[in-house]
C-alpha cells in the first residue's frame, strides 16, 4: 500500500475535497464504526461519492488515510496547546484529544486491523509521532515545573492503556476523564513549581 506522503501535492480544491472527506469520515467511523456508509460520508462533506472513490478507491485506503490524518492531527495540536497554557493544563487537554483519537481507531478496528497487517511500518511509524509530541509536552512540564522531571513519555502512553481501552464506550466517558485526572495527579505530584507537591484538579 502506497504511503500518504509519497503523493504529489493537490490542488487547493482537491486538498479541500480531501480534507473535508477525512473529517467526515473520522465522525462517521467514531459514530457508526463499521458500520458507517461511503455514501453517507461523501455527503455529509458535501462532495459526490464519484469524488470520494477518485480519492480513496476502497474502503481500507479511506481507513489508512483517516488514520493517518487524525494522528497528525492530534500531533500538531501540542504546540498550540503549549502556547497558550501551562504545560499541565495542555498536556491534560492533549490527553482528552487522545481520548477522542482512541474512540475512533477503536470504532474502525476491524478495517484498521487489515491495513495495520497490510503496512507493517504504519503502526510504529505512528506510535513514534504520538511518543514525539507527548514527549514535547513532559519536557515542557518539566521545564515549567507543573510535571515531575521523572516522567518519559513512553511512561505516560503505558499508563494511559486502561482508560484507551474503554475510550469508545461513550457510556464510560466521564470514567475516561476521570481516570486521566488522575493520571495527571501522579504526573503533578512532586513537580518543582508545586510548592508541597500536592496534586491539583483540572
């Protein structure tokens, strides 16, 4: 399977056809799961589904670029979390992002499990991009002193793997958030810019 990133540049109407495919098809497979009709997801972007098949001529290449698209963009969503809070405050809301990302890849899993087996590099490629960007963030904490200097990123993703597993139940959403609350009580817990070290609610 050809990778994302070896195509040539688009158009800016095709980039926006593209674009708008994707995002639908990320609420469609989070909804619907396997569930979810092309018809419907070339729709709801407001394109004809000649335009989606064009793009993605099966159903697996839609999967592998949605995929593609939502770790990229949950990735580029660190720096501007950065910017404009603690690093805390936006390695918490980067964590609620993650959550969103999860119940996604979990409603696709069926179809995302054959495109994982048919590119063996695509699930590293993207644990690598996910471990950078949270690595920004505790490197961050720690500079900031809002995150104990102790903590890798690869620390965080392990700890994150029973709260992911319930991610796509949207009946335990506030259990998901509750358990991240607590993770990040741990992550404060003995920071250098919390004075005693005691944790603090977000």
């Amino acid at each position: 399977m050809d990778g994302q990133g070896e195509r040539r540049p688009l158009r800016a109407d095709a980039q926006l056809n593209e674009d708008r495919l994707l995002g639908a098809a990320a609420q469609a497979f989070a909804r619907d799961g396997a569930k979810a009709q092309l018809k419907s997801i070339a729709q709801d972007a407001g394109v004809g589904i000649g335009t989606l098949y064009r793009r993605f001529p099966s159903r697996e290449r839609l999967v592998e670029a949605t995929y593609r698209n939502e770790t990229a963009r949950l990735c580029a969503a660190a720096p501007g979390l950065l910017a404009s809070a603690p690093a805390d405050q936006a390695l918490r809301s980067w964590l609620g992002l993650f959550m969103d990302f999860m119940a996604t890849k979990h409603a696709m899993a069926d179809a995302l499990h054959e495109v994982l087996v048919a590119d063996g590099e695509l699930r590293m490629e993207t644990r690598d991009l996910l471990t950078e960007a949270l690595a920004s963030l505790v490197r961050a904490g720690a500079e900031d002193g809002t995150i104990r200097p102790d903590v890798s990123p690869e620390d965080v993703l392990m700890s994150l793997g029973g709260t992911t597993l319930i991610a796509g139940d949207s009946g335990l959403s506030d259990l998901a958030h509750r358990l991240l609350d607590l993770l990040m009580d741990g992550l404060r817990y003995g920071a250098a810019g919390r004075g005693h070290g005691e944790p603090e609610h977000t």
